[in-house]
DNA sequence: GAATCATATCTTGTATACAAGTTCATTCTA
DNA sequence: TAGAATGAACTTGTATACAAGATATGATTC
C-alpha cells in the first residue's frame, strides 16, 4: 500500500496528519505497535482449550495487562466477553478463575447436536449435493491418514469438527453450528481429557462412513440410530471424574 | 438488619469502619444509592425487546451515563453484554445501534425449537410425569381465560413461553432453554411485529391442547407433524417487510 | 463555483488514579 | 496463649481525563 503523505502543523501544536488516498489518517496510527484485543482474546481462548490454562487458575487483570503491555481497561473487555463464553468465571473483588469443566454443560450439548445433527442428515439424505459428497469424503481420507500416520487425537478431532460442520453448512445450518460453537468450552475440554485411543478414532472415521453411506442411500431410519450412538459412545465420565477430579465443577 | 457499628479513626486520616454481626464493612457502602449493571441491564433489554428502542436507535454511553447517574465505565460493560447477545450492534468510534431485527436468525431460531420440541416431546410420550401434567393444564386453562377476555397477545405470549419452558424443564433440558433464550432477541421482536389476531391465538392455544393429549396417549407419529406446524404456522415475513421495512436487517 | 482543507463536535477506545472488597499475616489485648 | 483487631497486600470496580476515529460544516484556494 503506498502512502502519500502530508506533515502539517497547526498552532504550532497540533499534531500532523497523513493522507492514505485521500483519506485524513493521524500520525499516531503508523506507530501503534500492539496486540488488539481480538488477537489476545484468541490467544487466551486457544490456552484455556488446550488446557495450558487449567481449571481453577487465576488469570488476573494485572497479569494480563503487564504480559500484553496494555492497560486494564481493554483486558477487563476482553475477560467479560470470556466470562460471557464461559471460559472464565469472575468472582467480583476476588479474582478471575478458568472455570471448571461442567459436565452437565457437557451432556447438555451433546444431547444437542445429537437431535440437530439427526434432523439435519436425515433432511440431506436422497438430495445430497455433488459438491458435498466430494468435500465429505477428502475429509474421510484426510480422517484415514491421520488414523494410519499416527498423527494424534488432535489433528483427528478438528478433522471430525470440519466433517460435521460441513454438515450444517450442506443443509444450510451454518448458523445453528456457530450456535453450538458458543457453548463448547465445556464439551471441548472434556474430549480433549478423553485421549482417544486410535482404536477408538478408528471406529469413530468408520461410523462417519457409514452415516455417509446412509445418507447417499436414504435410509433415514438407520441414520437416525447411527447418529444416536456416534455421539454417546465417548462418554465415559466415571473415568474423568478418577483421573480429573480437580478439573471438574462440583 | 440490625447494625452494630464502630467509629475508629486511625491515623487522623483513614475512614472508619462499621460492623455487621462481626463482619467488617466500609463506611461508605452504605451511603451507595445507585442503580446496579444488573438493573440498568434488564432495563435496557425490555426497552429493546418491547420495541421502545426502536431498531436502528442510538444509545450513546454519554447518554446512558447521565440517565443513570453512573460513570461511562460500567455503562460500557453493560453494552458489550448486550452486543454480544445480539441486542446491539457496537461500531467502533461511531456508535452503538439497537440491532435490526435479523429474520435469517429467527428463521434458524424457530427450526432449532422445532427440532429440538420435537425430540423432547416424543421423550415425554408415555412416561409423563403427573405434576407436569398438572401444570400444562393449568397453564391451558390461562391461555383459556386470556383469550377469553382479551388480554392480548402480550399475556398470551409469555403463557406461550411458560408452556414451552416446562416442557423442557420436565425432560430434564432446561439447560438447552436458556441456550434458546441468549438467541431470541430477534425472534422475540419479530413474534411481536406480528400482533396476532384473536383467532390466531385460540388456534394456537388448540393446538398447545392436542401436543399435550398426544403426548399423554404416547402418539409419537402425531407429535412430529404437529410440532412442525405449530412453530412454522407463523411465519409470514413478506407482511413484515411491507409493513416495517426499516426494522428489518438488510 | 468546486474541490480541498481545517476545524469543531460528536462518537467510542485507552490509560490511570483511586475506591472498595477479600484475604492473610501480624499485632495487640485480655 | 487464644482470639479479636488491625493493617498490608492483593483482587476487581468506578470515575475521569485524554486519545483517536467519524462526520458535518464552514473556510480557503484554485
């Protein structure tokens, strides 16, 4: 981008102005350094869901503010939106903890997808877009190599997140998986805590092909207790609440 | 609440202390009149949603500040709740605007019910529980008596939403209501728009009344069909555009 | 007269000082 | 020594001054 530009001084005080194609910008602007507060949202997010950032710690203002050199006011912004999201929970006076992981939250969502995601494929199955197929199944083979490569839950799992909402996006539902995206602070930590077993992943791309199938074909009725059982099957808290006691909401 | 309080002056200078059942509190939490975020929050949402604050209205925090009597900074938290749920819209350095009404969210809204009733009707066919049954009655018997002395849509409405809400609450999903609710801003105001007729409204109360006879004789099969047409039966955005075009989200 | 520029006046965004509540360790007192 | 009182050191909450962008209007310049 080329920058033509006019230093004018007015008053001998004012401060002078740039001229970006015709358009009157302050100097200021060009020296901004700085992480906006969308990217430090990003960022705090991104470790809240790994789990670098654990259940139960403290994130105070102060912190955050020295670490990203920016004053209180934009970071308390940023951890009110985080609060509204459920990735923080903020005890006025007190502090801001990473809010532990509610299972019932879990559960809840789980449910669900599980009744949308049966509605929705049962509502593509016989007219399935060409297109669609052809995204579905690069994903099933993505899914396949990343099982025999031994690439790690990780990578299967956002694969599985594209593959359904893919979904959504066929049967024009995009917005209802933005919806969903909302609340799974809970349900994405909880799977990640999961460290599926390749086995396990095996069978889950398996179940994918075969709700794929279903769909192509038109059998509503087999989708319908195919997507049932895809979804519960991994749920298996009793061995959470063992191993991730101090994780978990009381 | 009685108050036993101490006076004690330290340093000349620092302000004292007051005493309630032990636990010590500041002077001056007392003196604090003040209309909470919390309040001035529910007041600005019900001023929104009954359309007061017409759609494409601007609240400047300046505004909102004097009204309130409370500096900008809590005003402005208040605002970024009420822009993340969607009941404005926040443009940087220009201003904040009541949110038009956005009919693709309401259309999304109505089919997530649709689904999602469905599936928690069929779950409470056969097995439902005998003070759920009470309730729906009773609340039945209100819709009866507001559509007979013509109370309104206003009144009819929220009974409309009692009786939904207790379906979920009875099969355990009050959780996915709430969900719902932080999405019905649009949906609220666009059922508003509509100002229903009388007819409509006994049609609608007639067939709350079958949903809840189906259910109690285990009729899945008609509890599908009904449902679907009870939440789309509404839905007429070619009037609402003619006649409040400029409420309407482009 | 038309286009550009300057400025006043609006808006929200940010930094900062201070208020207020919590917690904990220390001090004082009985 | 036990227990209450006190203060220091945290935390977040609020008020406020100022920065920065948007916008409309009037001045200047050609």
């Amino acid at each position: 981008m080329i920058i033509e530009y006019a230093l004018i001084f007015v008053n001998e005080i004012r401060i002078s102005f740039l001229y970006n194609g015709g358009r009157r910008i302050p100097y200021r602007k060009l020296v901004y350094s700085m992480t906006s507060k969308k990217e430090i949202m990003a960022y705090l997010k991104q470790e809240i869901l790994s789990l670098e950032l654990k259940p139960g710690a403290m994130i105070s203002e102060t912190a955050l503010s020295e670490r990203f050199q920016l004053s209180r006011t934009p970071i308390r912004d940023v951890l009110k939106q985080l609060a509204l999201e459920q990735y923080v929970d903020i005890y006025p006076k007190k502090g801001n903890l990473v809010s532990y992981i509610d299972l019932e939250s879990v559960e809840q969502i789980i449910y669900l997808r599980n009744v949308l995601e049966k509605e929705i494929m049962k509502s593509l199955a016989g007219n399935f877009p060409l297109k669609g197929l052809h995204m579905l199944k690069d994903n099933l083979a993505q899914q396949q190599r990343c099982i025999e490569q031994e690439e790690g839950a990780e990578v299967f799992l956002q694969l599985d997140d594209q593959f359904h909402r893919t979904m959504f996006g066929l049967a024009g539902r995009e917005f209802l998986w933005g919806v969903l995206q909302q609340f799974n602070v809970h349900y994405i930590r909880y799977r990640k805590l999961h460290m599926l077993k390749d086995e396990k992943l095996a069978a889950i791309r398996q179940e994918h092909q075969q709700l794929l199938d279903y769909i192509v074909q038109g059998d509503t009725a087999r989708i319908d207790e195919l997507v049932h059982h895809h979804l519960r099957a991994d749920i298996d808290s009793k061995n959470l609440q063992e191993h991730f006691a101090t994780y978990i909401k009381k």
